[in-house]
C-alpha cells in the first residue's frame, strides 16, 4: 500500500513507522519519568502529564512522517503533470502571501494604518492645508483668467485705435496697387532697367 495514501490514524498501532528518512528528536521518557514533580501537582497528576505528553510528541513524530510522505506524493504528482519549478514557486507565494494577509499581524497593521489615515484626514491641520491648497489654485486660476482677459482687450483697443486703422488702410492701398498693375498686364510697373520701352544693346562698349 502506498505510505502517500494512507489516512492519518493517531491510533494506529502502525503510527510512527511510516518512513525512515525523517529525522525526528526522540522522546526520552525515563528523564521525563525522573523529573520532579511541579509544585501544586501530586505525583499521580505528573505521571498522567507525563504519559500525555509522550503520546503527544510520538503524535507529532507520525504526523511529520506523514506530511514528507505527501509532499513526496504531491512533487511525483507535478512531475507527472509537467509542472516547473517555477509553477510551483509561484504557487508558494501565491499561498504565503494569501497566508501573510490573513494573518493577525496583518490584519492589525492595516487595521492600525486605517485608523491613522482617518485621523489625519479628519484633523484640523489636514482640512486647513487643503482648503489653503484649494484656495490657492483658485486665486491662481482667476489672476490666470484676468491677464489673459487684459490682454485681449488690449488687442481689441489696438485695433480700433486710429494709428492701427491708418496702418491698416496704407496695407489695403499697397496691396490694391500691386494687384492693379498685375491685371494690368504690368504697363504701370516700373522696368527693372530703368530704360523704358527701349532694347538693350546687345554689345556694351567697354
């Protein structure tokens, strides 16, 4: 019968002898026998604690033996399955963390962690620092609004001021001209010689 199968029977007259690989501390009960009896216990009580104890180490021993068996069993298991190393690490702390998450430790400090949030958030110095970072950013955002109001009026007052409209009219004349004297076919535009309607000579003298 395989030892990986096997239930766990505490009264088993086979407990303890499961596998010879373990390295287990061995019960020494005629020290345990010869160790004096603690104050306030009479020497029967003693001996039953004794013999309780013994049955709860050798308990422990056949307990071991049976969990190295299944960890074997489980690992075989694995390999067969084609499952990694890595599978099985994840696996680990996937567990351990799940383990370290439920823990009282755990559970305390995050439970110690809420309590200080909602502390600072509900004092004084907390709801003061905010609404001076809120005003603050308001402030920011209506001078922001003003400049950029003041200079678009300014604009506006440049453009309705009257050196901006004569700028503005020589523009149009300028351009009107240009664009006249093009549709024109170019009679009214200066020769770039300076020599009117007559050909230049072919030969310079020097």
């Amino acid at each position: 019968m395989d030892s990986a199968g096997q239930d766990i029977n505490l009264n088993s007259p086979n407990k303890g002898l499961l596998s010879d690989s373990m390295t287990d501390v061995p019960v020494d009960t005629a020290v345990a026998a010869q160790a004096p009896a603690v104050e306030g216990l009479t020497e029967t009580e003693a001996e039953e604690l004794r013999a309780e104890l013994a049955k709860v180490e050798e308990e422990i021993v056949t307990l071991r033996q049976v969990l190295a068996a299944k960890e074997r069993h489980c690992g075989e298991l694995k390999r067969k399955l084609g499952l990694s190393a890595l599978e099985g690490l994840k696996q680990n702390l996937s567990r351990s963390w799940h383990d370290v998450q439920v823990s009282n430790a755990y559970m305390k400090t995050s439970e110690k962690l809420g309590e200080w949030n909602e502390k600072v958030t509900q004092s004084d110095l907390y709801k003061k620092t905010q609404e001076t970072l809120s005003q603050a950013g308001q402030k920011t955002s209506a001078a922001l609004s003003t400049v950029g109001s003041a200079i678009s009026r300014k604009l506006g007052d440049m453009r309705n001021s009257a050196t901006f409209k004569s700028f503005e009219d020589r523009v149009g004349t300028i351009k009107s001209k240009v664009v006249g004297g093009r549709e024109n076919g170019g009679d009214n535009l200066p020769s770039p010689t300076g020599s009117g309607d007559r050909p230049l000579p072919d030969h310079i003298p020097f």
